[in-house]
C-alpha cells in the first residue's frame, strides 16, 4: 500500500451512512481501528445522531462514546478544581463555562471526566450545547436526544444521575448568562 491512508490532514474517512451491510462497516471500525480516525475534535450533534443511527451494535456505540470524550480537545490541570467540579457525578467531572457578549450571549463550554464513557457524555453535552445561545440552550430538551440516542436506556442510573447534574449546570449556567448581560 503506497500513500497515506487519509491524504488530506484532518479529513475523516468517508463511510457510507446506509447500506445493506451495516454489520460489515461496524467490523470495519473495529478491525482496522478506524473510530479514532473518523472521530472529529468536537463533533456536532447533528453527526453523532447520524453516527448512532448508522452503529447497530450498543458495543460499537459504547466504544464511539468513548472514541467522542478521546477527541476532546486537553482540559487544562488548573481548571480541574472543585469550583469547575460538577456535583452529582460519581466520576469527577469540570465544567467551564465562557460567555460572550450581548444580552443573548454565546456560551461556550469545556468540559472533562476521570471515566472514558463519562467524558464521552461530556462531548455529547458539549456538542449539544456549547457554542449556542444562551437563550437556545435554556430551550433544548436534552432529555429527548438521550432517548433519541437510546442512552435513556442504556446507562447506569448513577451515570443517566450524573449526565442530568451536568446539564443542570449547563442550562443554570446558561440562565446566568442572561441575567448577567440583561
């Protein structure tokens, strides 16, 4: 095999989202080792719906939680403090939380975990709400995409107890925003 396996730095490999072999590209991921490839820094919501619809196998989708908290960008040590600490969670988790300007400012957040499938929850809150608008993220049910996702079903109720802390903190974040810029 001469060249590399993805020439163009950064691009994601590309997988047919429907075929009549589903089963073929989620061995594909696993064999070669390609989820880490195909995982973009900070992926959007809208991908990691489409990602979960296309993975049949709640294996593959755990390993695809985990792949999402890998590709998070680094948390920086000095923001692993207890004021950042979302409380709830029965892993560590931080929270940061960075508002813009105007009187429906942008928030944005960073956040980490000590557990991997908790710090992939926490790339899927961030890609649910960070980069939104404050009012936006006070209207988003995130209650429905976790049972979009299935993940209503799927977690431990210590960690469905810990993804609710945290996206309580969002949206009091979010609520804060906008009585700051009011």
């Amino acid at each position: 095999m001469s060249g590399p396996l993805f020439p163009a730095l950064g691009t994601a490999p590309s997988f047919p989202r429907t075929s009549d072999r589903p089963e073929a590209y989620s061995k594909l991921f696993r064999d070669l080792g390609l989820r880490s490839a195909y995982i973009r820094p900070m992926t959007t919501i809208e991908a990691i719906r489409d990602d979960f619809a296309f993975l049949d196998e709640w294996e593959d989708r755990y390993r695809y939680v985990i792949d999402l908290g890998a590709a998070l960008p680094p948390f920086p040590d000095e923001s692993r403090i207890e004021t950042y600490r979302v409380p709830g969670c029965v892993s560590q988790v931080w929270l940061t939380t960075k508002i813009g300007d105007g009187p429906d400012p942008v928030v944005e957040f960073r956040g980490d975990s000590d557990a991997h499938i908790v710090r992939g929850l926490v790339a899927i809150m961030l890609a649910l709400f960070s980069g939104r608008r404050a009012s936006e993220i006070g209207a988003t049910d995130a209650e429905a995409l976790l049972r979009e996702l299935g993940l209503d079903e799927h977690l431990t109720p210590q960690r469905a107890n810990g993804l609710r802390s945290m996206v309580k903190r969002i949206k009091r974040d979010a609520e804060a925003a906008l009585k700051q810029t009011a």
